[in-house]
C-alpha cells in the first residue's frame, strides 16, 4: 500500500495557493531574495556608487556580495519558473521542492565560483575589474544556472578530456 505524500501537490484544476507545499516555497523563496537583497545592500554601502574599493578575491565581505547576487538571480529564476508552472496549472511541489530550496544556494555558490573563475581568467569573458559589474556578473551567473553548469561541463571536457555522459550517475 502507498503512503499518501506529507505535502500535496495542487491537482490539475486546483489553485496553487491552496496547496501547503506550494505556500511554503514561495514563502521560502521570498525569504530567500529578500535576504540576498538587504544583505548585498548593507555590504554595498561601505564601497559607494563606484563600487572602485580595492576587489581582494579572499576578502569575506566581497565573496559574500557575490554569493548573495548569484543567490539573488537563482531565487529570481525560480520565482519566475513556479510563476510560470502554477498560473498553467502545472506546478508539481512534490516532485520538484528540492529543486526550489536548492537552486537559490547553489547559484549563489557558483556566482562566487564563477567570478573567480573569470578572475583567473579559466573562462574568458570582458568585465571590468571593480565591484559593480562583478556583483553584476554573478547576479547573472545565479539566474542563468543550468547555462553556465553545461559550459562547466563543455571546459572540463576540453580540459581534460572527461566524458560528461560516462560521470553521470545511474
């Protein structure tokens, strides 16, 4: 006999607002940008307008800018997907919660990966060396997740030769 699911997905005609899982990942996920949003905010304010302050790649405070941007730009990424799904009547909390609690975090670590990175110039792209357009750069890089893993993955194959599809799991 199968166990009923803890949380319940909104059935095809049902509104999304009526399903408990659904009401809790967008409350996460609001959570979510609005915490990456002050928290860029308070760590901006010490650099100004110019965003010129001497960029020290070790230094706590830039690294978290660029982990709140890139968590900023998954969390608006998902946001605009559960959008998406639930006016459609598409919404399936239960299958895909993990990828909605996890995405924002996981853009946010590759929006810090991802300027260091570019930094040590491993993948070329032309940004100008201050703050704002690095925070910029790993907003970008958190809302355009899956684009950015796939060029990963095309690097390490160029790299060193790795078969992307022999590394997969199952």
């Amino acid at each position: 006999m199968n166990a009923a699911p803890m949380t319940k997905s909104p059935a095809p005609n049902e509104p999304w607002h009526r399903s408990v899982s659904a009401r809790w990942i967008v409350a996460y996920l609001s959570v979510v940008f609005a915490a990456s949003l002050a928290g860029l905010v308070i760590l901006l304010r010490d650099y100004g307008e110019s965003g010129s302050s001497a960029l020290d790649s070790t230094r706590l405070d830039i690294n978290l800018m660029y982990f709140a941007a890139g968590c900023m730009g998954g969390t608006l990424y998902c946001l605009r997907l559960f959008i998406h799904f639930a006016v459609r009547s598409q919404l399936d909390t239960n299958r895909y919660w993990i990828w909605y609690v996890m995405r924002p975090v996981l853009s946010g670590g590759l929006g810090v990966m991802g300027i260091l990175l570019f930094r040590s110039e491993i993948l070329i792209i032309t940004v100008k060396a201050s703050l704002l357009p690095q925070v910029g750069l790993a907003f970008l890089i958190g809302y355009g997740f899956g684009k950015i893993i796939r060029k990963l993955e095309d690097t390490i194959v160029s790299l060193f030769g790795a078969d992307r599809d022999r590394d997969a799991p199952g």
